[in-house]
C-alpha cells in the first residue's frame, strides 16, 4: 500500500475529521488570510496537496482563484464534493501539470510530509518551474527530526511515513530552488484540536 492508496482508503474519514479544522486554527486563517490578501486578483493559486479542500475552500472564499491539487483520486472525489463550483484535480506535486510560470502562488498545507529532504528539493525546484517570478508559497508542516509511521488513520487502515522536517531544511530547500522566505512562523500544538507537534508555516517569494 503507497501514499496513494493510503489516502485513497482514508479519505472519508479524513474529510469528516479535517475538513472544518481552520475553525478551531486561528494562526492558520491569519496566514491564510494575508496570503489571500496578497494573492487575490493576481492569477491562480494550486492547493498543493489539497486533501479534502477545506485550504482551497477557505482562500476561495477570500477571492482567491484556487485549484486544488492531489495524488488521491478519493481526497479528490470528496474535496470536489464538499467544495461544489471549486476546480480540484488529480497531480503529483513532483510532477504539475501545468505550464512553467503560469501561477501565482501555491499553498501546501501538510501536502509535503511524506517527501524526505531529498525529495523536497526536486519538489520545490518542480515548483519555482509552475510559479510566476514574485509568486508566493505558503507551506506549513510539522517541526522534527522523526518519521512517525501511522498504520490507521482515523480508523483507515494505511502505511504512512510522516516525515517532520527542521525547519532549516525546508528552508534551504526553498533557497535552493531560488525563493526568498519572507515570513517564518511557529507555533505550539493546539491541544484537543490535532496531533501534539510544534508547527511552521513558511510564506517565500519566488525570485
Ligand atoms: C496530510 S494530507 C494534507 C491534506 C490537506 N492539505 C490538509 O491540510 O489537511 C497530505 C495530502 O497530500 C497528498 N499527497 C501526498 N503526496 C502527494 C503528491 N506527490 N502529489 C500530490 N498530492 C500528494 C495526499 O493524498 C494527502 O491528501
């Protein structure tokens, strides 16, 4: 079983836990608040990633031309479904579908948590490829060393490595790939609300 079928078993029950999060996130609709504010009316964003759509949903809300992105041909089917009039399409972050320089921004909320550091440079090169020079990213993900290995996901059965970046790692991955990060966010988990790990958002410009 890889990441895609891992999420394709677990999306119903991913979307009935996650999908009204931002609700109880209020760092989360700060910084998505400002990316929208930066992003609006300037072309469109991908949801990197997108799960159940609620990220997309959200900055769609804001006025943000979003197009949600993912590997999961069932996170797809139910972001579509919670998130009616969105465009949602089934991708691979490591490879886009779309044309060099034709977006401007890219958000990816957890959507890199199973690339290991190695990874992450190629994916971020594939999308500095995608984005407009000045085009923003917003990336958020979990503060580690660790890969936590989770065999059931809200009562799925899956096989996933969670991959917890340093955020210096992620950061000169983004430098590598010619971004600028110009914002760098962290903070302690919400109790009660998800998984007890420190988190880091990064917002970078792409030079
Ligand atoms: C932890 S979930 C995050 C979902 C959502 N962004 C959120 O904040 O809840 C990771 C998502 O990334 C998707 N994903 C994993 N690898 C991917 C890839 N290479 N390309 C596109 N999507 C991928 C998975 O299918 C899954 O929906």
């Amino acid at each position: 079983m890889d990441v895609r079928d891992s999420y394709d078993s677990a999306a119903k029950a991913y979307a009935e836990h996650l999908s009204s999060e931002l609700e109880r996130k209020p760092l989360d609709r700060h910084l998505l608040n400002r990316f929208a504010e930066a992003l609006r009316g300037r072309g469109p964003v991908a949801d990197l990633g997108c799960g159940p759509g609620h990220v997309a949903g959200y900055l769609h809300e804001r006025g943000v031309t979003v197009i949600g992105i993912d590997l999961s041909s069932e996170m797809i089917a139910c972001a579509a479904n919670l998130n009616p009039g969105l465009e949602f399409r089934i991708g691979d972050m490591r490879a886009l579908d779309f044309p060099g320089g034709s977006l401007a921004g890219a958000v990816a909320f957890y959507g890199i948590v199973h690339f290991s550091a190695a990874e992450l440079g190629k994916v971020m090169v594939e999308l500095r490829r995608v984005l407009a020079t000045g085009g923003l990213v917003l990336t958020a993900f979990h503060i580690g060393d660790q890969v936590v290995h989770v065999d059931d996901l809200f009562g799925a059965r899956v096989n996933l490595d969670f991959v917890f970046h340093p955020p210096g790692v992620v950061i000169e991955a983004l430098r590598s790939a010619r971004f600028t990060v110009v914002e760098h966010c962290e903070r302690e988990p919400y109790e009660g609300v998800e998984y007890q790990s420190r988190r880091c958002y990064l917002l970078a410009r792409a030079d």
